[in-house]
C-alpha cells in the first residue's frame, strides 16, 4: 500500500473519530477490528484545499465506518420564509390535532380570506411543532452516536472493550 502511494503522489491525511473503520461484528472473544478503510488525496490537492478535513463517522448498520471529507467549514444558507407542508407530519395525531384546533378558531371577511386565514395559522402552528420535535430528536440522535462514538474509540484504544 505504502509503495502504491508512493508511485501515485497519494497522502493519507489525519482524521478524527475512530481509529478503525472495520469490525467483522462477531462477540468480544472473535472480534477483529482494523483500519482497513481510508481517504487518499494527491499531496498537490492537498495544498489547495489545506483546510480538508477528513472524519471517520461511527458504524450503525454496517461493519465499515463511513468516512466523510469536508473542504470547509460548512456555511449557513440563506434563511428561506417559505413554510411548506412536511408529509411526514400526517403520521403523527399530534399534528393532527394542532390542525384541528387552529381550523376552529373563528375568522371574518369572505370565504377565501378564512380559508387563507385558517391554513397560515395551520401551517405556522405545525412548523413550530415540527421544529421543536425535530430538536429533540436531533438532541437524542446526537446523546446516542456520542455514545457510539465513544465505544468504538474505546474499542480501538489498548484496553479494549470488556467482554461484557
């Protein structure tokens, strides 16, 4: 491997997460793990893009850590005004609900403005529900694959991880 990087200008850049990117997933008596996997660049390519960063991200459903290069620090969009309707809410009777109770609220002037009325407030009304049920459910994404995270780097660390 050493020698084909060699002949082809290829660098193995650092990285951060775990140190090995496969386990064969078998018990804590036959597990074998290893960094089979890795991220190669051209040396001249990493001159230009000096701010690369590379992460192997934890292993959920496979045997083999993805791993993610970033160029940059990753930077914010241009906020959108436009709230649009999320399929993925009709499954949940909460947002049901929110819809219901803000389509009773009365409204005046013609047919077309309570309608207008009603569906803004319905839309708003989801939106800020969905937005705080997405943040906790970020929060609890994130709490579990720190969790992952740090089991796998212990795995990888000289004491290993207990049988149990």
């Amino acid at each position: 491997m050493g020698e084909f990087m060699d002949t082809n200008g290829l660098v193995d850049p650092s990285f951060i997460g775990p140190a090995f990117t496969w386990t064969n997933n078998k018990d804590a008596r036959s597990r074998i793990s290893s960094q089979l996997d890795r991220f190669l660049i051209s040396s001249s390519i990493l001159d230009v893009f000096q701010e690369l960063r590379v992460t192997h991200l934890t292993r959920l459903a496979s045997d083999h850590c993805p791993i993610l290069c970033s160029t940059a620090e990753q930077q914010r969009g241009v906020p959108s005004y436009w709230i649009k309707f999320e399929e993925a809410w009709i499954g949940f009777p909460k947002a049901w609900q929110l819809v219901a109770d803000k389509w009773k609220v009365q409204d005046t002037g013609s047919e077309a403005c309570k309608l207008q009325r009603k569906c803004n407030r319905s839309l708003k009304s989801l939106y800020f529900w969905s937005k705080n049920k997405l943040k906790m459910l970020n929060q609890l994404k994130d709490e579990l694959d720190k969790e992952i995270k740090d089991l796998q780097e212990l795995e990888c660390s000289p004491a290993g991880l207990s049988e149990v």
